[in-house]
C-alpha cells in the first residue's frame, strides 16, 4: 500500500502510482471507459478507468457510482493536455467506501436559500471550495505579514463587560450574577497588550447585532485588530496599506487556479499589489459624493452607498481620512489643527465592496479620555481598566480592524459576504 498521495501534489507525481481517497463528483462515459471526477479536499481531478485497466466487479460498480460516492482510488499519474489540470490519474483499481443515495445539491441551478440550508454539502463545490481556500490564504497572509514585523498573537476574550465602540448592537447574554455581551472588537484589549509587547495583533471572531440585510453585514465575522505603541496616524496608513497589498500580492502568487476558476478579473488585484493607494481627506469624499447628485452633508456617517461612490473614483483601494468628530467613537484622537475632525483612516476597496479597514490615533490622555466616555453617556467606572492605560506610562498609539469576509468578498469579486465564510450567520439564518 502506497502512502495516500492529496491531489495538490499530484503534479509532482506524473508517472509514478499513487494512492488517492475521496469522493466522486460526478462519471460520464460509456462501454469501454469511464471518466469519473473526483476531489479529495484540496482539489479535482479526472480519473480515468478503462474496461481493460480495472477487474470488471470494479468496472461494474464505477458505472454505478453516484455523487458524492465516496472511493479510494490506485493508479497511474499521466500527463493529459486536455484534461483541466494538463494531467490525469488511469486506474488500476477504485474501491467503494460508501454509497450515497440522493444527494439533495444536483447538478442542476438551485436558489441561494436553497443551498445555504445545505452549506454544510454546498461548501464541497468547486466555487465554495476555491473561495473558501482563498480565504485560508488571505488568513495565513495576515499572520505571515504581522508575524514577520515583530507583532505578537495576543487573544482578546469574547465575552467582554463593557462594549467597544458605544454602540447598542450588542449581544447580551446572563454571565453569572451579571451581564457579558459578545465582543464588537478586541481594539480595546489590543491598545492594552501593545503597552505590554510593542506590537500587539488579535485575529478571531466578532459579534454585532445588527439588524441588517446587506451585502455587506454579517452577525458574526472575524477581524485582525494590530495596535502599536508609539505609532501615528501616519504610520497606522503605512502599516494598512502594506498589510492589503501583501494580501493580494500572496493570493495572485498562490490562488491563481482559484481565481481563474471564479473568474475574476485580476486587473483591480494587480495594482492594489503593486501601486500606492490613493488617498482623500472625507472632507474631499463628501465633495466626490455631492457631485454624484446625493444630498448627503458635511458630517454625515457613510453608507454602503456613498463608500461605492468614493471608491468608484479609483482603481486601486482609496483612503479616507480625518473623519468628522461626531460620527466616531469616544477613543479616537481629535486633529490639534482641527478639533472637528479626529485622526483615523477608513480604506475602501475599488470595484464598489466598501471598507475592508478602519482604524486610527487612539487619544493617548487620561483627562481627554474621560471626558469623552462621559460626553456619550458612558460609565467611566466600566472603563477604568481601559483608563488604567492611560493613567500607568500612556504613550501615542494607533491600530486598525480589517474584515476577513469583506476582504473576501472584494478578493474573490462575490456579490454578498455569506459566502466567505464555510457556516455564515446572519440575522435571518441560524443554521446549519
């Protein structure tokens, strides 16, 4: 018995034999030979089993298999310039492993309800599979990009007394003799860690319960949050961009398969990877939103809507900086030019997906501090631990959270966020 050889590697093995395990996607073929598609979990391949290459009890039961069939299969890799991966592997014998009867997902077009009431089979299709190993990618491209440049994992909790940014979308839930509430962002824990590492990054789930139907929302999705002690705003943009483009720069490198078969265009990828990003102030983004006929105002928040007007503009993410006081939360650092507006940075994805990153100047003065949280109606006594920060070798600091389903979604060209993720959540959707 050979070792079980994965599909990814196959390419490596042309003329030699290999053992494979999966499940059958589909078989087509007639009298002499069948041709049946198989995958394993880290690809598809054609397999390919010739009446005279089999014993016919194994012949016989391949003409029978159904999708989703689940075979171990011996054989031949072969170099093949029509097949879809220039290679194919000839059987010398397929053994059944078990049989599935009416796979409910045919391949026929089923509606997207449909099929996110199967996601658990729907995630074993070609396209969710190659968005969802994207996504594995764009992960493993964060953590390469902060682990090189001197950051430390640090895992913020997911219960959490007090929520991040003032908001009321929050999930409460009994704790004990109290109330904890599902964490909105791990921001507040991460300005913390950075006065203890230097460089401090959270990478994991996050909750807001909002009650929205958009393209873009979800109830539960993950976020990387760094943080840096003695950094600026200007450093926070340098930190970001970089951070973006070497998203992209590891996807073009290792998902060239996946996008091709997603078929996205890779233009808007290309120049994000390589070209600096453009960058207006919001109070230039209100003038870009106006322009385009809206009646939106100086001081207003922006909606999915106006970020697509502003990103329309540019062919490689835009950022958005100094923010109107009023429209953000009590931690960020007002503008000593202009108190009006404070220091952060949204950056908005070209193609019309919106905010992937915000983030900012955190206000790094205990007195300044207080004020604020006091000024929105806050306990300072919730705080204190978050105070304590400031009030125990307070030093200027800066961070950001970047949305993985959103920069999904944007990598991958998808029309809605529930398909970056393998069990999305949303307010209407529960399960599986």
């Amino acid at each position: 018995m050979l070792q079980k050889t994965y599909i990814r590697h196959l390419k490596e093995k042309i003329g030699e034999d290999v053992d494979l395990a999966g499940w059958v996607t589909h078989v087509r073929g007639s009298g002499k030979v069948y041709f049946v598609q198989f995958r394993d979990g880290t690809g598809f391949v054609q397999i390919v089993s010739g009446a005279s290459d089999v014993p016919a009890e194994e012949f016989e039961m391949i003409k029978h298999l159904t999708q989703e069939s689940s075979i171990r299969v011996h054989g031949k890799v072969v170099e093949s310039p029509k097949a879809p991966l220039g290679f194919e592997v000839i059987a010398s014998h397929i053994e059944l492993v078990s049989k599935t009867e009416n796979y409910p997902i045919s391949p026929k077009e089923h509606g997207t309800d449909f099929l996110m009431d199967w996601r658990h089979l729907w995630i074993r299709s070609p396209r969710e599979h190659a968005i969802l190993t994207i996504r594995h990618h764009i992960a493993q491209a964060i953590r390469e990009y902060f682990d090189s440049r001197d950051f430390t994992l640090v895992d913020a909790p997911i219960f959490t007394p007090n929520e991040c940014e003032g908001s009321s979308t929050l999930f409460a839930t009994p704790y004990f003799d109290s109330t904890a509430y599902l964490s909105q962002s791990g921001q507040l824990y991460m300005e913390a860690a950075c006065q203890a590492f230097g460089r401090a990054y959270c990478f994991g789930p996050t909750f807001r319960a909002e009650n929205s139907n958009t393209r873009r929302h979800l109830t539960e999705f993950w976020m990387v949050e760094p943080e840096v002690a003695y950094m600026d705003l200007e450093g926070d943009i340098e930190l970001a961009e970089g951070l973006v483009q070497a998203i992209t720069k590891h996807v073009l490198t290792h998902n060239a398969h996946e996008l091709k078969l997603l078929e996205r265009d890779t233009k808007a990828l290309e120049i994000t990877a390589n070209e600096p990003f453009a960058r207006v102030s919001y109070t230039d983004a209100v003038k870009i939103i106006q322009d385009s006929g809206s009646p939106f105002k100086w001081g207003d928040d922006f909606g999915g809507a106006d970020e697509t007007i502003v990103g329309s503009k540019f062919n490689r993410p835009v950022i958005v900086y100094d923010y109107p006081t009023g429209i953000k939360p009590f931690y960020m650092k007002k503008s000593a030019e202009n108190p009006k507006v404070v220091r952060n940075m949204d950056i908005l994805a070209p193609e019309g997906f919106g905010e992937i990153i915000g983030g900012g100047q955190r206000e790094e003065d205990l007195n300044v501090l207080e004020e604020a949280i006091k000024k929105q109606g806050l306990s300072p006594e919730t705080y204190s631990w978050y105070l304590d920060v400031r009030r125990y070798g307070s030093v200027p600091h800066a961070g950001f959270g970047l949305g993985l389903e959103r920069t999904v979604a944007w990598i991958c060209n998808l029309p809605h966020v529930r398909e970056t993720g393998a069990f999305p959540r949303l307010p209407n959707r529960l399960k599986p």
